[in-house]
C-alpha cells in the first residue's frame, strides 16, 4: 500500500461527524451538509480533482466537460465539481461514470445536480450531489477549470485536498492538515466511543457526557 492510499484509510476508518468536530478544533471550515449519495450508504475518500462549470451563454462550450479532469485522474482521486449548488441541469451523469470508473476514481462529488444514477449504481461508482435531474448540461453548461481551485458551499477547495463523503455529509481537509485533522478526529471518535460505552452500562447521560469531557479539557 502507498503512503497516500495509507492515509486515505486512516479517513476512511473515521466518520465525516468526526472529521466535522476535527476540523473546526483546528481553526478549519466543518463539513458540507446537503450533498448526499445519490445511491445507497457509499463511503469514499480521495484526493480532490477539481473542475469548475458555468452557464453557457451562446459561446461554444468546447471540450465536453468532466473529460478532461477524467482522464487525469487515477486510483486515488475523487472528482470535485463545482456549479454553484444548481439542480436545474445535470453536472455529473452516466457516461462520465462509466469513464470515471474505468479510470478507478474513488467517486465525484458535485455542487450541483447530477442524472443517470441507475448506471452509477450499476457500476458501483459513488455519486454524491444535491438532486438528481434528467436535464442534460449539453448546450447549457460549460467548463472553466480544470485543476484549479474551486468554492463547494463556501469552502475553498484546492486540488490534492482530502475529500471525505458518507452518508453524513462531506469534508474537505488542506492536504497540509491532514495529519493534525486525523489525530483530532480519532481523539473525539475515541472520546465519544467511551461515552457511548458508559451510556450503555447505565451511567446517567448528563454523567458521561460531562461539559469537560466533550470539550476535550478533562484527564
């Protein structure tokens, strides 16, 4: 195993609440609500492969969007597609899926609409979105970057960011925070595993989830 996939492994092991506490503990924005799998409970963490789109407003769009990003994208990335949260026009759909999968991207997240998830589900590939729409982004959408950094909610994603997403929601970590987030997150998942531990064996709630214990302060 690389050290990166090592280090996709230690998020992966972890919840995106956690990564949440974690990184507002480190002075970070937290996690992106509203951007849910399209199917199933997929949980997927990758390095941030970032495009931009906008409004095609009578210019040529040029390239197909997404291809270019796809092609240059490997085993441990995950597609960042930044459209401003539209869910009036699909940013991400079947097609790409499949060339994405084939690449072996890890899955896409989109600030934005994506179609076509029966084929994403098909192939396994995690799609997370705002909605789905079936209206087609061709003659209506255009690419602006590729590579470059992107705003997903009000947060700054640069290219190489861990990106974590499950069922909860998804987060952005600096790829030069990555190891303060994670010891941060593992120390809050271990803290609230014990509460929960205590919880369980009959200790009173207001007892196990004591205002020291939770704000990391109690020895």
């Amino acid at each position: 195993m690389t050290a990166e996939a090592a280090l996709l492994t230690q998020f992966t092991a972890l919840d995106t609440a956690a990564l949440s506490d974690a990184l507002n503990a480190c002075g970070l924005p937290p996690g992106e609500g509203g951007l849910r799998p399209m199917w199933g409970r997929p949980k997927v963490a990758g390095f941030a492969r970032t495009v931009e789109l906008g409004p095609l407003t009578g210019e040529h769009g040029g390239a197909h969007i997404l291809t270019s990003a796809i092609a240059e994208a490997g085993v441990t990335d995950v597609i960042v597609v930044a459209n401003g949260g539209r869910t009036d026009v699909s940013s991400w759909g079947g097609i790409v899926s499949v060339g994405a999968s084939v690449r072996g991207v890890r899955g896409v997240v989109a600030d934005g609409a994506c179609r076509d998830v029966g084929q994403a589900r098909g192939l396994g590939f995690p799609v997370y979105a705002r909605a789905q729409v079936p209206v087609t982004a061709r003659g209506r959408l255009r690419q602006k970057s590729s590579g470059e950094p992107v705003v997903i909610g009000g947060v700054t994603v640069e290219p190489g960011d861990v990106v974590m997403a499950d069922e909860g929601g998804v987060v952005f970590v600096p790829r030069a925070r990555t190891v303060d987030v994670l010891k941060a997150a593992q120390l809050i998942a271990d803290r609230e595993a014990a509460i929960e531990a205590e919880v369980r064996a009959g200790v009173p709630l207001p007892d196990a989830m004591r205002d020291a214990r939770l704000a990391g302060t109690e020895r």
